[in-house]
C-alpha cells in the first residue's frame, strides 16, 4: 500500500507541475495582450485612458444632441410655409376629350396661402395657368367649380 501512496504523490506532483505550467503560460499571453494593448500610451494606465474615451464620447453625444435639437428647431420654424395641403381634381374639359386628362391641384401651407394650378387638355394642345390663394380665398381671379372643388379638398386638410 505505501508503494502505491508514492506514485499517487508522484501523480500529484507531475500534475501539479503540469497546472503551474499551463497557468504560466496563460498567464505570458495575457501580459503580452496586455503590453500591446497599453503599447505607445506613455505614462496613461489603461483605466484612465478608458476614462478618458468615454468623456469624450459623452461630450461627441451631448453636441450631436444639441446640432439635432437646434437643426429641428429650425425645420419647425420652416414647417408652416411648407405647402402640405394638397387636393386634386382631374376631369374632363371638353366633351370630346375623354380619359379626364385636365386637373386642378390646390396646395396650401398651415395659414391657407398658396396656389391652385389647372391644366386643361385639349386634343390639340395644353395649357397650364395657377392662381394665387390667400387665406383660403383666391386673391384676384375667378375660380371655376374644378378649382373650388380642388381647393375645398385641400382645406380639408
């Protein structure tokens, strides 16, 4: 029995020799990744240079979200002149023209100015023309029931 306990103790020992080894080599590969890792920082550890990374992205976070806050600040300043009411007709001019080839287009911003357009089609030419609207209400000129009707789906809107 006791020649047996030796070669246990041997056993133990080898593997013992043999954990110390592993470790140790383990241990030379995480401070050769460790040595690349902090290679050229100087006198800088790696904890304040981390540090240092994320108050600079913090600082990179907190100028984006201003840049974004005052271009949308902007954009709304803008935002009401926009024409963003639209109505459109498309009819037939004439009687002999089919496939309702003229329109009227109203668009309008958020304080109802803006235009109306009508194209009118005929088999042997077009014409385009726009009239202002003001508050809802052409300024100037008559509008035909295809332009009130175009005008009416804007301010619909």
């Amino acid at each position: 029995m006791d020649q047996y306990l030796i070669y246990v103790g041997v056993g133990l020992g080898a593997l013992s020799l043999l954990m110390v080894i592993a470790d140790h080599i383990r241990l030379n590969s995480a401070v050769k990744k460790y040595r690349q890792l902090i290679k050229g920082l100087s006198d800088k550890n790696v904890e304040d240079l981390m540090i240092s990374y994320a108050k600079g992205l913090e600082d990179i976070n907190r100028n984006l979200s201003d840049n974004i806050q005052k271009r949308l600040g902007v954009l709304e300043q803008k935002l009401p002149s926009c024409l963003r009411k639209v109505g459109m007709v498309t009819y037939n001019a004439f009687d002999n023209v089919g496939n309702n080839m003229s329109f009227s287009i109203a668009a309008l911003d958020d304080n109802d100015d803006g235009y109306v357009m009508t194209g009118i089609y005929t088999r042997e030419n077009s014409y385009i023309y726009a009239k202002p609207i003001r508050k809802g209400q052409p300024t100037d000129k008559e509008l035909s029931n295809e332009e009130k009707d175009a005008l009416g789906r804007a301010l619909a809107k």
